[in-house]
C-alpha cells in the first residue's frame, strides 16, 4: 500500500513539472493557469510523500512499542 502512496506522489511531482517546463498543454490555455495548475500537482505530491513517510514511522513506532 505504501508502494501505491510513493509512486502516486512521484507521478504528481512529475505531472507538474511537465506541465511547468513543457508544452504538454493546447496553447489555448492560459499561461497562468498552466502555472498554477503546475505548481499544486507538485505541491501535492510533495506532500503525499511527505505524509506517507510520517504514516510509515508512526505505524512502525507503534508496531515496535506493542
């Protein structure tokens, strides 16, 4: 399960970047909303890892106590 968590949020962090630095979108689109929505995918996924390494160590400090 935690496999699943690390590779969403790797697939979010890069989804963001390649929207950030490439022209993945149609030049229709805003170039702000490009940004914006760049900038909140690799938020997200920075913070989906983040909160599954916190998740890990606590589930590993509680099996360790019991």
């Amino acid at each position: 399960m935690t496999y699943i968590a690390y590779t969403a949020g790797a697939i979010f962090i890069l989804l963001g970047l390649a929207i950030l630095f490439t022209n993945i979108f149609p030049a229709q689109i805003p170039s702000q909303l490009k940004l914006m929505m760049g900038i909140v995918l690799t938020l997200y996924g920075i913070f989906r890892i983040v909160a599954t390494t916190f998740n890990n160590k606590k589930r590993q400090s509680n099996e360790e106590s019991d």
